[in-house]
C-alpha cells in the first residue's frame, strides 16, 4: 500500500517503456511474482484498472503458498500462507475503487477469516481499518448485508441506523486492535477515520436504558479536536519507537545528487566545510526531511480533515489555515489526491469569499499542476464554480446543463458516491428553483430528503430541509416554509453546525419578513443573534443577503424613519450590492439598488438616485441576456471547457 | 440565628451575633455582595476571608501593601489595589458558589463547544512545587476566573493617586483610562475654565447601569482663561466630586462583552506561548550544552594529536571507513565510552521528547485557539454598525488573524525540525555506539540500525549548530532561516490560491514570528481601548469641602460613602438616584463643628432634569455632642450606618461608641446651585441650615468599646462588622426580620 502511494505521486514515467523492461523480467525470471505486483501498481498509476486488477490476480495466483510479497508490514516472515491475505486486502481496495462493493466486501470478509485462521492480527488491523474506510465511503444498502456474515449474527436487518452503528463499533474494534499491537501509524489513520465519522454522525450512546439515559442526539466536535484528531499529531513524535529504518539507504543522496544542480542547495556535497557554518544554522531547515513520507502523510491527512470540519462546523479562517498548514508543509509528502483536494478546498474558499474571478484564474493554475489521476477532484470542482456562476448570473440553461454533467461524475451504483448524487441533485432543485419551477423544484428535493433520511445522512438533511424551506419562500408560501426552516435550525443546532445554522436564521427572518411587515422587529433580532457568524465566517452571498435583509427588516420596521437614520440602511445597502456585484449576482444586485434607488429617492439625494438606478438598469439587462456574458469571458469559454472534458 | 432574631424584642435594634478578638487590625473591610463573606484587609497586608459564622475561609498575603479592596459584583471574586499601582484579583475558593446561572447570554462563545479545554502554561520541568496552598494554585484559580466567569458583564474601575482612572472589563481587559488632570470644566457665564492639578482619587463608584461614574478626590481647582495673559489661579484645593459620563458602556455592553470576552482569552493564550517558548528554549540549551560539552574534549585531542581537521571531518572519516585517527579512538573509546554515549543520547532525546511534548499539549492547542478566537473577532469587527463605535477596526483585526494563522504553520515547521533534528541526533547516537563495539571489538548485532547519510547531515548541520534554539531564540538578532527552494516556490503559488501575501514569513523564526503575531494583537487591542478612553468625559465638578493639608496621609483617612439607589417613584426604567454621603473634616468648615454631608442627584439624568427634579441636592447633619463620627456607610433604602464614637474617653476605660441608622431621604436637603462660579465651597451656605441629629429619635444601638474605622454593612445581607480598637471584630445583624430574609433566600 505504502508503495502503491509512493509510486502514484512520484515522478512520472512512461507506461510503454515500463512496461517493456516488467515483459522482460517476467519471462527472465518467472519465479519472481513480485512483477507482477509491480505491473498491478503501473497499470494503477496510469488509470488502467482492468489491466491492474487482471495483474492483481495473476499476483495472487502465482503467489499463494509460495511468498512473493515481501512489503507486508508484518515482521515476521517466516511463514509461507500468509501473503495471501495480504494479497485479498488489496484486491479488496481495488475492486472498491471499480465502484463493486459487494465483491469488495467479499474478499475483506475472506482476508479477515484468514487472517484470523493465520493469527495475523496485523494484517487484521489493516483489514479492519480497509473495511471501515469502505463502509464509510459508501452507503448503506448494498453492505450491511455482507457485514452481518463476519461481524454479527443478524445478518439480515439492514436500516441505515443500524449499519451506522455496528460501522461504529467497528471502527472501535479496528482503533483498539491497532492500539494493543502498537502499530502507531495505523492507530493513526483510524483515528482519523473514527473523526472523520464523528464528524458526520450522531453520537448515539450504545447502552442507553432507563429514565436518565439522555436522548438528544448530538455530534461532539469537542472529542472530534481532542481525542482524534490531537492525538493524531503523536505520530509524529512516536513514529521512531516503531521502526527505526524506515527510510531507505540512499534517498538521501539522490536528493543530494538532484541539489547540485540547483544553485543553493549543493551545501551537502560542497567541500567549504566550516566556512559559512557558523552565520546560518538554519541550512538544516533546508534539508529534506528525515522523518518517513508515509507519516508525514498521515499527519497531513488529519490537517486536511481538520480544515473539512471547520468548513462544516463553520469557521472560514481555520478552515482556510488548516488547509494552508497542508499546502505548505506536507504537500511534498502528501498522495497527489489529498494534494488536488487541499487546492480545491482553497479554491472553493476564493470562489466564496473573494468572488469567481480569483477563484477561477487559481482553478486554472490548479488544472495545469494536477493532471490524470486526481483529476475528478479538480473536475468536480470547476463543475461546482462553473455551475454557481451561471446560477448566479442567471444563465439557468448552462446551470442546469452543469448540473447534469455533475450527475453524471457519480457511480451509476446504488449507494456508492452518495455524496456526490446529493450534490448533483441540490444543485438541480436550486437550478430548478431560480427557474421558478416550484413544484419540480420541490419534488427533486423531496426525493433527496427522502435519499438523506434513507441513508441517515442527518448533515445532508439538515440543508436539504433548508432548500425546502428556501423553496417556499420563493414560491411566496412563507407559512409552509417555516416549519422547514425551524426543523433545519433545530437538526443545525444538534450537529453543530454553525454556519449553516446563521444561515437557516437568515432565512428564517426573510421567512418572517415576508408574513407581514409587523414581524419585522422580530425578523431583525433573529437577523442580529445571527451576523457574528454570518459576517465573520459566511462566504459573500450569504453577507450580502443578509444586510439586504437588514435593510429591508429597517425599512418594513413602523418605528423607523428614512429621513432620520438614513445611513444605518444605505450602509447596509451599499455592502450588498458591492458584494452581489462581486458575486456577478444581477438578481439581488438589482434589487439592493433598487432599494437604494428608493431610499435616495426618499432623502431628496437625486444624483445619487440615478446613479443606483442606472446600476438597477445594468443588473437586469444582465439578467435578461445571460448568453452575452458567458461569449465576454475573455480566455476560456464555458462550451469549450465542457467539450475538452467531453 | 433565627432563635436570636425571635427574641428580640426592639428594645435593642440591633443584635449582635458575636464578639470576636482578632489578631491584628483591619484597616479595609469588605462584605461581599451575594453571601455572608467578608473579605478583611490586616494593618499588616493579609487578606482575609471569613464566614458569617467568623470561621476563617483563606489568608493570603500578597507581599505588598494594600490599599483597597473591592468585590466583584457577583461576589466570586476580589479585586485587590495594591500600593505599586498594580490590581491583582482573586477568585475566592471555586467550590464556594455554584448556584448563579440565570444570566445567560445573548451571543454564545463558541469556543468551549469546539475545543477541550484551552491548555495551560507548561510547568518547568526540574522545578518541583512546593505545598499546595492557595498561592500556589494562584494559577490554576485564575485560570478558574478566566472560563467560567464571563457569564455576567462587569467592569472594574480604579483610581489612583495620580487622578488615573482604569476601566477593565472583568478585571483582566483594560478598555479603557482616563486621567483627571486632563479635564477642563467650563465656568459658566465667563471664558474661564477649571481644571485639575495634583489629583488624587480617593473613591470611585461606578453606577450599576454603568452609566456614570462619580469619582471623589482631593486636589487643586485652577481656574484658567482662554486668554493667555492672565496667568492661573488656584481656585481652591481639597476634595472634590466628579462625574464623568461613561455611558458608553452602558450602551455598548453586549459589544464590549463579546470583545473582552474573546479578546482577553486571547491574552491569556498568548502567555500560554510565550511560557511554552521559554521552557522550550530553556530545556533544549540546556540539553545541548552538556552535549556539546562532552564533545569539546575531542578538540583538544586533535590537536593534542597535532592533526589539522575538525571534529566533524574525523568523525566522516570513521564513518567513511578510512581511516580512525588515534584522537577519534581515544575520544570515543577512553573518554566517553558507551555509558557516556548512552548518557547524552538520554539527556538529549529526552529533552527533544519533551519539546515535543510541550509543542503537542501546549503550543500548538494554544496556536489553534487563538486562531480559532481570532476568527471569531473578525467576524465581530465586520459587523461595522456595533463595533466600529467601540474602536474594532476591521483591517486591525484581519492582519492580527492572517498572524495567528501564520503561527499555525510556523509551529508545525518547528515541529518538522525538532522532530528530525530529535531523529538526527538519536541516530548519531546510534552510530557512536555502534561504532565503540567494533573499536572495542565487542559484538554489535544487538544494537540499534543507523542511517549512514543521517550522520552525514548531522556532522554537517547539526554537529556544531543548533538550528533548534536559534527558532526558539527571541534575541533581536535577526537570522533569516532557510527554506528549501521548493517550499518558497510552493509559498509563493499558494497566494494565488488564498495563502499568505506576505510570503516572507518562512524566513522568520518561531520566536520571531510569535513576536509579531503579538505585537499585531496589541495593535487590535489599543484600538478598543484608545476609542473607549476617548468617549469618557467630564459631566460636572462639585468642590465638596476644603482640605488645609494635602495630600491626604493614610491616618486621617475621611469617611466617605456612596450609593446608587433605585428610585421608587419612577415606576418605568431602572432610574437611579446617587447618594454621596462623607464626614466633613472639622478644620474644613469655620465653626469647628462636627458634621457629616449628604449629597444627592450629582449624577446627570436626562429625565429627571426635564421634570425639573432631581436637582443637586444636599444637607449638612451635625453630631450630636459628644460623639464623633468614625466611619459611616449607606446602606439600603438611603439609609446611612454611622459609627459614632465618644469623645470623652478615659484612658483605662473600653470606651463607649454607637452605632446608629438614619432615613436619608427624610432629611432637609436644600437645593445646591451646579454652577461654580459664585462661591466655591458651597458646604459653607449649609451650614446655617444643618439638622442636628438626635441620638433619641434613631434606630441607636452602644458598643462597650472604642471603635475604629473600617464598618463594613452589607446593604444585600443586612450586616455590619464594627472594629473595636482593642483588636476585636463585632458583628451585628442589621436586619429585624431577618426570618424573611432567608426565606426569600431558600
């Protein structure tokens, strides 16, 4: 596995040539099954999975009872059968990745019941860990079967809720396993995987009988920080305690060898020894570093999980600091995928917080850099900004192209890519919604909150009932919405999501808002318990709708006078439109300066009138011809991108 | 207590719940606001805390003198002044109140949902506590202060003998100073104006909806003219009454909360990182110098040998197999042998560990929370309508969190270094010993592996360096370090995606770079506060009463009181009504005669001046003979607690005092003219109209002894603690019916 990675983000090198001297090797010596492990990681490498898994069996054929495999991470290799589970762990991960979870699970359930036969409790461990990454990435349906054969004996129930929690004490299992048998970088990656899924889940005590057992359900972000994700940091400090030569004799050198030819860096080799030594002490920091890649990428990942959960907890700068720790000290060390996630990650915080124009001059930097195998991160990226802008500037039948394409990213499988189904299909009601088409709108989200509710996604849920409530206020049915958007505060407030919280109180006031200028004081106060988090962690459009709303809450509200404090809602105003404007958001741009149109109007302030007027007037032609922006956009046509991915 | 208060039959108004001797005398007394606690200060600088009951809570003693004392309104902790000018608060024991949660907040803090609790400052390894008494976990109850108390809004506010005044917010976040002699009062009807010299404040009481403060000070009253030709005159020295308008946090509270709150964690994280960087810096020097002081004896063998080449090259030679010069053999074999090996590899590693150590369980959680915080204020300081007024400055604040964030990365850098410089130096350990076996010619299969190219990197870079303590250093030396090309190109693509404009950050050290990030946060912070500072001004100045000998000496300490009451009439807002109540010095007024005066409605109050009421009103009350007031206090309902002592004491005798309480508002106020042009000392007028108190009309109660100063009432408790001069604490329950009381307590 170690190698697999090693090899995926090393440099490049030609299939053809490779493949050439693996030929050679095999017909020169047959006996060495190794090869063909090497071919399985090639054809890997260059996204040729039915060559890999067809060398991955060959592998397995050839090497069972005789030991081939010598990267196990077990030490003792004196036995002969037990490179064979090795073996079935890895065909296991790959036939995950061809998106076949069932026969994934097949071979898992087969690796462990020979580990288990072998007393290989390493390979165990491994296995385990496979097993929860996999149930974790997937959805419910298609597994809690197969999990039922090996873990529990009611193999048949299968309710998403169940699923979740023996996945739970899997994760426990696997965590305490590696702990017991002190393989630290595992216990590693399985506290992150146990973060990762405390992050998502509800924590639902095991044992819970009588009258004080608490029933509220909540995520606790606070053993998420701690206990997983700190904890996960020893690594770096312990790893030394569980092999001392992990580092291969010689990288050194060729780093070495590869420095001269830079201008700087030949310190090593050079030959003034202890001239320059005294005045800089810090060439050591200059040095590549020591400690293994593998761990390094461990403690990375957990950077990377740690910048999700701010995204989803709702903290932009340590989302963004987070991601920026990874970018600058582990992307050396880091799989090319985590590399391309932390980059979309940083792209998507542009794209919300600066508006598109950086957003998309970094996509195209991050285009060129990440080229085949992370390719669908970078892929699903630009097909989420593309699609956010054409929404914006109201070109809905790119929009709702877009969004097809997206669709079309996810696996055809049931219950695999939940993720990105949910996605595509938000993105479609939105779509939908900005069309006016309420009731399609409303059924494709229906549908989803039903997908969610299936398979427990209660995060997901959480915005879906947000759309829904989004949708009847559209649709002018303020009433019906509410219900929705308390649900979804409620469900925010238990899973700590905080940003989508501010953001379901922000619709909640325009909720109220629109029932009657009467709540408007009421829609103000909610709009105020709100902005700390709105202003300090939301993206533009959230901002800018709401001080929008502040204003139009000021000037609903009996008691308030334009002529007197006519600068608290202008302030407002002008804050909005300069950032729908960012946005290229005509819709609500137009409206903030209609409503800035009115409030001069109303002060006597007739330049200034038509000035906002005159920008009212730019917004909605931009709204009605959306084509003409699309054919402005000097470099790169949106048709053109689509082809090129086509 | 309740069997006591049965009985009595008010005959005797007061009871007297016990009479106590006590060791020394107390010159400050305090009751605390919310339980039967109070809080003493001894002549010899000892703070005090006892029960009701007189069982002694706590004793410390701060090792400075003490000047005031004051409780925090909540009752759960003391703000000590002492005489260097400092203030040092105290929680009283954390376990004694646990019942005060009603005040929940408007806006949460959201940091104790995300985080464990934030780390504390690491202790210094080798230094072994001594007993655990209340100092010692000073640490731990400040930290005690810090967390859990920020539930209720408070600001504290102290003078000083300079005419500073400080506000700080809980306690610990100063927001705010201000100095008297700054101030100018316009005369009215003339260009003069007055201001102050030599000011030094004697009492400062904020009103409880924060909206003024009255401050009472003795100093000069110049009068001064827009003209410059006419030079200053002296308008009249003694003590005087200031109002200042402090409405700004009454206005702005839910902002300042919000603000000190997250800012003043931020501090105390702050201190967390510097603590962490000096125990690091100290641990690690000290590691490497008995590091390096074992090896420097190889120096001298090479030249002892009379070889011309370094350490380093010899040790290259061995490791290349060369050659092993006689002065390596001798080193490694002779003088320090495989149990000196194994001795620094121990001092060493172990200090590396512990670096470690203190980077994962302090540095870094401290790092991330002040991130986390400082995001938070960010967010705050966006919201231009609340906070711009009290002085959050937007670009401040972003700058101060772009620095927090470059803390972050800079901590994990330093944690990449020491770990591989911990790495380095325990594989060259290996090597050594590895290599005294085979010079020994001993079996060496039982050791450890080494990587050969790590000891080339190590003899290299770190035999005789130490890139570890250069980062921790804080010196002004400024040593850029080096990055590796790749990790500056990386760098400086990252700002395009969002990184850091400033890229030059990697050269910086983590010393430095924490240097930084603080001196941004001070930035953010000063903003607040000069704003603030500036928004508190001068309302009005009433001179109360010349002082012939200024500055007041701690032995000729003037009784003086005062108290914001709500006003009953007022059915509507909390509308408060000032009452400022003090002994009149004898020598201060042209009869000699023994008063004490009374002043209400000093405070400015909108409302009350549009119905006319309310005016500054005040009263002289004389003794009555033969008494002389010691000390007096307001207490509830404007009622005053005088402690009257007799004049005629025989030497031998105990003495004979009273206490007594009298109904304020029932008393003849005259009305006083705000206007200072007239006369100055507007006491002098009261005095033909002065009420002569009638020892037989009032609630009266003797006290066998000769009492001295401090009476501490508890306007909440319905107590007061007399102190006899012969060392003895007297306290008497104040309350009738007490029963009710507790009831309502229960």
């Amino acid at each position: 596995m170690q190698l697999r990675s090693n090899f995926m983000d090393g440099c490049s090198f030609p299939l053809n040539g490779f493949e050439v001297i693996l030929n050679r090797i095999k017909k020169l010596a047959p006996e060495l099954h190794r090869v063909h492990f090497l071919h399985y990681l090639t054809c890997l490498y260059h996204d040729d999975y039915f060559g890999a898994l067809e060398n991955l069996r060959r592998f397995f054929d050839y090497s069972v009872g005789i030991g081939g495999f010598d990267i196990t991470p077990v030490p003792s290799r004196s036995k002969g059968f037990e490179r064979y589970e090795t073996g079935l762990l890895c065909l296991g991960m790959l036939q995950f990745h061809f998106g076949h979870p069932k026969q994934a699970l097949e071979v898992l359930t087969e690796a462990v019941r020979v580990s288990q036969q072998q007393s290989n409790d390493s390979c165990l461990a491994y296995t385990l860990a496979t097993i929860c990454t996999l149930s974790s990435e997937m959805g419910s349906s298609s597994t809690s079967g197969m999990l039922g054969t090996s873990y529990s004996p009611t193999a048949t129930i299968g309710t998403s809720l169940y699923f979740k929690q023996q996945l739970f004490v899997l994760l426990r299992e696997a965590l305490k396993r590696a702990e017991s048998l002190k393989l630290k970088r595992l216990v590693a990656s399985n506290r992150l995987a146990m973060a990762k899924f405390d992050l998502m889940n509800v924590q639902r005590p095991l044992l819970s009988f009588g009258p004080k057992a608490s029933m509220k359900l909540r995520t606790c972000p606070v053993t998420v920080c701690k206990q997983e994700l700190r904890s996960c940091l020893h690594l770096v400090s312990e790893y030394g305690s569980e092999s001392p030569t992990m580092t291969i004799e010689g990288a050194f050198s060729t780093a070495w060898l590869n420095n001269l030819r830079r201008p700087m860096g030949a310190s090593v080799l050079s030959l003034d020894n202890g001239v320059g030594e005294s005045s800089n002490a810090f060439q050591f920091c200059a040095q590549p570093s020591s400690i293994p890649r593998s761990v390094l990428q461990l403690v990375g990942s957990s950077y990377l999980v740690r910048a999700t959960a701010w995204e989803i907890y709702g903290s932009a700068s340590l989302a963004r600091v987070n991601s920026l720790v990874f970018a600058t000290c582990y992307l050396d060390a880091s799989s090319s995928s985590d590399a391309a996630l932390v980059h979309a990650k940083l792209i998507q915080h542009l794209a919300t917080f600066q508006g598109y124009k950086d957003a998309f001059s970094a996509l195209k930097v991050a285009e060129q850099k990440f080229l085949s195998i992370s390719r669908p991160v970078i892929l699903l990226l630009k097909l989420q900004l593309l699609h956010e802008r054409a929404l914006h500037r109201g070109n809905l039948k790119l929009a709702l192209q877009l969004c097809n394409e997206l669709g079309v990213l996810a696996s055809p499988f049931n219950g695999v890519d939940n993720q990105l189904k949910i996605e595509a299909s938000m993105r479609h009601a939105r779509t939908l919604l900005a069309a006016k088409q309420y009731r399609q709108a409303s059924e494709v989200a229906q549908s989803l909150f039903c997908l969610c509710y299936q398979f427990n996604m209660q995060v997901e849920n959480a915005s879906v009932l947000l759309l829904l409530a989004e949708i009847h206020k559209k649709s002018g049915n303020a009433v019906l919405g509410l219900p929705y958007a308390l649900a979804s505060l409620s469900f925010c407030q238990s899973f700590n999501l905080d940003l989508l919280e501010a953001s379901a109180k922000v619709t909640l006031a325009e909720l109220w808002l629109s029932l009657g200028t009467n709540h408007a004081k009421r829609a103000l106060t909610l709009l105020h318990g709100a902005f700390p988090m709105v202003l300090g962690h939301g993206g533009l459009e959230l901002r800018a709708r709401a001080r929008l709303i502040e204003a139009q809450c000021y000037l609903c509200e009996p008691n308030y006078s334009v002529v007197e404090d006519s600068e608290i809602v202008l302030d407002a105003l002008k804050q909005a439109s300069d950032e729908f404007e960012v946005l290229e958001y005509h819709e609500m741009a137009a409206e903030a300066f209609y409503l800035m149109a009115m409030v001069y109007n109303k002060l006597g302030q007739l330049e200034e009138r038509e000035e906002a007027s005159d920008s009212f007037k730019k917004h909605i032609l931009a709204l009605e011809n959306p084509q003409e922006e699309e054919e402005e956009d000097e470099d790169e046509p949106v048709s053109e991108m689509l082809v090129e991915k086509n | 207590m309740e069997t006591d208060a049965s009985d009595s039959e008010h005959v005797v108004p007061f009871q007297l719940q016990f009479d106590k001797p006590i060791a020394s005398q107390v010159k400050i007394a305090e009751w605390n606001p919310e339980k039967d606690l109070l809080a003493m200060v001894t002549e010899d600088s000892k703070i005090m805390l006892h029960r009701f009951n007189w069982q002694r809570l706590w004793t410390i003693s701060p090792g400075k003198s003490i000047t005031s004392l004051c409780w925090r309104p909540d009752g759960k902790a003391i703000a000590v002044g002492l005489e260097d000018g400092t203030i040092s608060l105290h929680d009283v024991e954390a376990t004694e109140f646990q019942n005060n949660t009603g005040n929940s907040l408007v806006f949460e803090d959201r940091t104790p949902r995300f985080f464990p609790p934030a780390p504390r400052v690491p202790r210094t390894p080798g230094v072994v506590t001594s007993d655990a008494s209340f100092m010692d976990d000073n640490e731990d109850s400040y930290r005690q202060l810090s967390n859990s108390s920020y539930q209720r809004f408070n600001i504290l506010c102290s003078g000083d003998k300079d005419g500073s005044i400080c506000f700080s917010i809980f306690g610990i976040f100063p927001i705010g100073k201000v100095n008297v002699h700054k101030f100018s009062v316009p005369v009215s009807n003339s260009d003069k104006t007055q201001h102050l010299l030599n000011a030094s404040i004697y009492k400062v009481a904020l009103s409880k909806d924060l909206c003024q403060l009255i401050v009472l000070f003795s100093g000069d009253l110049i009068e001064s003219t827009a003209a410059a030709s006419e030079a200053d005159k002296v308008a009249g020295c003694g003590m005087h009454g200031l109002v200042l308008d402090t409405s700004v946090f009454g206005k702005r509270k839910n902002e300042l909360h919000q603000l000190a709150q997250q800012a003043s964690n931020i501090e105390d994280l702050t201190e967390v990182i510097r603590a962490s960087l000096s125990v690091m810096s100290k641990q690690w020097t000290d590691a490497v110098q008995s590091f390096s002081q074992k090896f420097v004896s190889l120096d001298t063998l090479i030249t002892d040998h009379a070889l011309d080449s370094s350490p380093q090259e010899e040790f290259l030679s061995l490791l290349g197999g060369a050659r092993t010069s006689p002065a390596v053999h001798q080193f490694l074999v002779n003088t320090l042998g495989e149990a000196g090996v194994k001795r620094v590899s121990k001092l060493v590693c172990g200090a590396g560990k512990e670096l470690q150590r203190v980077v994962h369980d302090h540095l870094q959680p401290a790092a991330e929370i002040i991130a986390f915080r400082m995001g938070e204020l960010r967010g705050l300081s966006r919201w231009r309508s609340r906070f711009q007024v009290i002085g959050l400055d937007e670009t401040l604040v972003a700058h101060a969190t772009e620095k927090s964030g470059m803390m972050l990365v800079q901590v994990e850098r330093f944690m990449r270094v020491l770990t591989s410089v911990e790495q380095q130096f325990s594989n060259f350990f290996n090597w050594l010993l590895k290599c005294i076996k085979l010079l020994m010619q001993e079996p060496s299969d039982q050791l450890l592996p080494y990587n050969s190219e790590l000891v080339v990197i190590f003899l290299k870079f770190l035999y005789n360096q130490d890139p570890v303590r250069e980062l921790l250093d804080p010196s002004e030396v400024d040593h850029p370090v080096q990055a590796d090309l790749e990790t500056m190109q990386r760098v400086c693509d990252l700002v395009q995606f969002g990184g850091f404009s400033d890229t030059e950050y990697l050269r910086r050290t983590l010393a430095k770079e924490f240097q930084q990030m603080e001196s941004s946060f001070k930035e953010a912070f000063l903003m607040p506060f000069t704003t603030i500072s500036r928004k508190i001004h001068v309302v009005d100045l009433l001179p109360l009463f010349p002082l012939p000998s200024l500055p007041l000496s701690r032995s000729n300490v003037i009784p003086m009181s005062i108290s914001y009451y709500e006003d009953d009439s007022e059915a509507n807002e909390n509308n408060f009504n000032d009452y400022i109540c003090f002994r009149v010095p004898a020598e201060s007024l042209s009869d000699d005669g023994n008063y004490i005066g009374i002043v209400r409605g000093f405070m400015h109050d909108q409302r009350n001046l549009k119905r006319g009421y309310s005016t500054l009103e005040a009263v002289l009350l004389s003794m009555p003979a033969g008494y002389n007031c010691a000390d007096l206090s307001l207490y509830k309902d404007t009622q005053v607690v005088l402690l009257l002592n007799g004049m005629t004491n025989a030497p031998e005798t105990p003495g004979d005092a009273c206490m007594m309480i009298i109904q304020a508002n029932e008393l003849p106020f005259a009305p006083v003219s705000r206007s200072i042009d007239l006369s100055l000392w507007k006491m002098h007028h009261l005095q033909d109209s002065s009420a002569c108190l009638q020892t037989e009309n009032e609630k009266i109660r003797s006290i066998p002894y000769s009492v001295v100063a401090p009476l501490a009432v508890s306007a909440t408790r319905g107590v007061a603690c007399v102190f006899a001069a012969r060392r003895r604490a007297l306290v008497y329950i104040l309350e009738e019916d007490e029963d009710e009381v507790l009831e309502t307590e229960a």
